[in-house]
C-alpha cells in the first residue's frame, strides 16, 4: 500500500543515509541536457521509433526543467516489432563491469495534469550481464486516473498505460517538473537491488519502489548499465522530459561510513507521500 504522510522511516547505522549520501555525491559519466541537441537518444530519424525532439523553454506552456531547451517524446511503431513505443538511450554506451559503488541514472520528466484520464507511460533503466547481455528492467508506470497521476514500478512493460494504485505507488495532484531515478546498489547481501525513486523539483522523495531479485549476485551476474527507454507513451502530444544523465557512486571512505552511522542510530526524518 502506499507510503502515508503519518509514516516515518528511521535511518538505523549506515543504511538509507548512506545510500542517499552516495547518490547525491556521484560521479557524472553522461548527460544530455537537450541543450544543443538530442545525442544519445535514438527515435525514427536514426534507426529506432517515435521521436526526441529537442524544444525551447515555454513549448506548450512548459519552463525547460534547466537552461532554455528540453525534448519531447512522442512514440510511434517500431521499425522491427509490431509495438509502437517511445525513444530509446544507451547513455554513453553500455557496460559489463559493476562499478564498485553502484550507479545512478535519472531524468527530469513534466508530468501534466491535463492528461486524459487513461493516458500515461512506461520508463525503463536497464542492467547489463557480465557477459554484455541484457539482466533484467526497472520500470516506472505512470497513469492518469480521475485523482491525480499515479506513479509506480515493476519490472515488466506491457507497452500499455499501467495504472500501479492497488499497489504501492505515489499520487500526483499538481502540474510540475518530477525526477525519475534509479539507484542500482548491492543490497547489503551481494545482491543486485534497485530503488525507484520519484523527487520534486527540490529534491525530495516523494516515493520509492525497491526492487530486488535474489539471484542477481553482482559477484557474477550483474554488470553495468544498459539502456533508459520510454517503452510506452501514450499521452497525447508527448511528455517533456530534461537533464538526463548516468553516474557511477563511489564507495564511501571509512570515516564517511563511521561518520554516516553515528549520525544514523539517532537519525529520524518524516517520509514525504
């Protein structure tokens, strides 16, 4: 069930402080700002489906989340597979090698309230094998209902509009620029654990879906990075989206950690919904 404002997470030793700390202080490896243009991005005009078009700030009525320029997603059918889907990034390529710390990717996403009811997409960050091929998705669902824009995650896209509010998920009742995030980090046992995390413009957490497959041992499975991909768009118009990129976390120094867990057993702080 959804995460309630009443709900408070306590941050115990060097757990979710540590790993918040991590993310924030990543190192940048990729990042398509759509302020000169959409490189990295693939669409119909070179070789994938839909379109990534690059727009100025005040297109449609929508303030560039950074600098004076954002994309718009617009799917369409897919040159190979009878789907229609949305644009396709290998940020600056893929790789087979865990990072010692994790990694990051996120991007900036407008989501609008004059959606339809019915109208919404899918977002997918993806690992790599060891071997170079493809591990497993990490998908946000996002959906337009008669209450606001539900936001949710899974791991599996059925290139239709999921509505995930019998699961748990975040309700959006106002217009504005939202960050979608993936922190991909060991689960504390060796294993490969994602957070989906939805932040506001400030940089709060508004939401997290963690998923965690046990048999995803970073030892010798999980690799890298592989791509983002709006698998689904069925919004009318598009979605804006801004400022996307990929960094690698690194590992905490011993004083960071040993600072992070005193600070922790003592640390309270009231979870957003």
């Amino acid at each position: 069930m959804p995460l309630k404002a009443t709900n408070y997470v306590v941050a115990f030793g060097a757990s979710c402080a540590l790993i918040a700390g991590a993310a924030a202080a990543s190192n940048v490896v990729w990042h398509q700002s759509f302020e000169t243009d959409t490189a990295g991005w693939f669409d119909s005009s070179n070789g994938w489906a839909g379109s990534v078009t690059r727009v100025a700030s005040g297109h449609n009525g929508v303030t560039s989340s950074s600098g004076d320029y954002h994309a718009v997603v617009v799917q369409g059918p897919h040159p190979s597979a009878s789907i229609d889907t949305g644009g396709f990034s290998q940020f600056d390529g893929y790789r087979s090698v865990w990072p010692a710390g994790g990694f990051r990717a996120a991007i900036d996403v407008y989501l609008d309230m004059s959606m339809s009811i019915g109208e919404g997409f899918d977002y997918s960050v993806a690992a790599n094998r060891q071997t170079g091929a493809h591990l497993r998705d990490f998908i946000f669902h996002v959906a337009r209902d008669a209450d606001g824009i539900v936001v949710g995650g899974s791991n599996n896209s059925n290139f239709t509009t999921q509505n995930r509010k019998a699961e748990n998920h975040h309700l959006v009742t106002t217009s504005g620029w939202f960050t979608l995030e993936h922190v991909f980090r060991d689960f504390g046992d060796g294993s490969l654990a994602v957070d989906l995390n939805l932040l506001d413009s400030g940089g709060d957490v508004l939401f997290t879906e963690t998923r965690h497959t046990a048999d995803d041992l970073i030892a010798t499975i999980v690799g890298g990075n592989r791509y983002s991909w709006f698998t689904h768009v069925s919004v009318d118009g598009g979605i804006a989206v801004d400022s996307h990129m990929l960094s690698i976390i690194p590992l905490p120094t011993p004083i960071g950690l040993g600072a992070v867990g005193l600070m922790g057993v003592f640390a309270v702080r009231r979870r957003r919904a």
